[in-house]
C-alpha cells in the first residue's frame, strides 16, 4: 500500500554560494595569467610591449595590482586618471597607461567564462592635449622652415631656442646658407621609432 502524502518537506541543507573568481583576483594574478598569452599573440613592435611592461611596472601596478577585479570603480578610475596622473605627465603618456588599465579589465571580461560583468573603464574623462605636434622634415625642408619661421611660431625641439635663423638655432640645426644638414637626435622619438631632428618644429603655421 502506497505511503500517504503527510504535505511535509523536507528543507535543503543550506550551501554558501560558490565564491565569483574576480572576488579572489587581484589585478596583478590576473595579468601574470593574461601577459604570456598576449605577449604571443599581439601584432605590436616588441618595443611596444616592452614600454607596455614598463608602464604597468611604474604605473598602474603600485595603484592597481593589489585591488580585486570585484572591486573596481569608474568613480575610482577617474580620479586616478585626474588626479594621480594627469596633473604631472603630457596627455599622451596618460592615455597610454590609462588604455593598459583598460585593456587589462577589457579582457578579463572577455574571458570565457566572464570574470567580469562589465568593464569599469567606461567613459572615462582623458586631459586633453595643447594641440602641440611634433613636425618632421628633411634637409631641404629645414631650410625652409630657417628662412621663413617666425620667433613666435617655431623653437628648436632639442635646445629650445627659438627660431628665426638665429646662430644658436641654426648652429643646433647646422644651417648655413650654402648647405643645410641636420643631424637626428634621440631627445625627441616619436611613436613611430622615427629618430626627431633638431630642427623639428612645433605649432607650425599657428
């Protein structure tokens, strides 16, 4: 004879929810396990990586390499990005080590499965540049920029005196009116690993 049905249940024994993975992972594990794996597979100069490294070593390692990936905070992002980096360093160098932060979170995101949800790094306000640029020419081209320039409009990149023909200038640039040379200098590289010339310019035509 079948047992009859008393309505009774039985209460499950109570289980700790299983602890989310960017509740015990830091930043700095999180890119130990990260950092081979895009060192193999990124399609940038080994130069790049390298300064990459050194950024993170500098830079976002003593902020950021202890904190949980649970416990990031946009709120917290910006003020570092304001406070901590964009009142001493040029806007450029501050959206390089901004973007290693962002890349570092973007990808624990994209991990299958998802150690986060979302990435903090959203609409984060960069400083913004003087709009000052780097011009790069040649020997004929330099020249050029000897005979025409202003005082106000040019200075050399690597002594600082300002332009206009004058003998420190063009004895930095090596001008003379018979023949122009100029030698490239490793004070000023840009991005491209292009070696910048004494004579580079900057706000050209401002």
């Amino acid at each position: 004879m079948a047992e009859r049905c008393t309505g009774e249940t039985k209460q499950a024994p109570f289980e700790e929810p299983p602890q989310l993975l960017a509740d015990t992972l830091t930043l700095a594990a999180w890119r130990e396990r990260w950092w081979p794996t895009y060192c193999r597979s990124t399609r940038k100069a080994i130069r790049s990586v390298a300064e990459a490294d050194r950024r993170w070593r500098l830079h976002v390692e003593p902020r950021w390499g202890g904190t949980l990936l649970s416990a990031f905070d946009r709120l917290d992002i910006q003020d570092w990005v304001d406070e901590d980096l964009a009142g001493w360093r040029a806007a450029a160098t501050v959206e390089l080590i901004y973007k290693d932060l962002q890349l570092l979170l973007a990808s624990a995101v994209d991990h299958r499965p998802p150690i986060l949800g979302y990435n903090p790094c959203y609409k984060i306000r960069l400083p913004e540049g003087d709009g000052a640029e780097a011009v790069y020419t040649d020997t004929t081209g330099i020249a050029g920029i000897a005979r025409g320039a202003s005082s106000t409009s040019t200075w050399c990149g690597a002594c600082g005196a300002p332009g206009g023909g004058g003998p420190r200038w063009s004895a930095c640039a090596r001008i003379s009116s018979s023949r122009a040379t100029a030698t490239p200098t490793t004070t000023g590289r840009a991005s491209t690993g292009r070696p910048a010339y004494c004579a580079s310019i900057r706000n050209w035509g401002a």
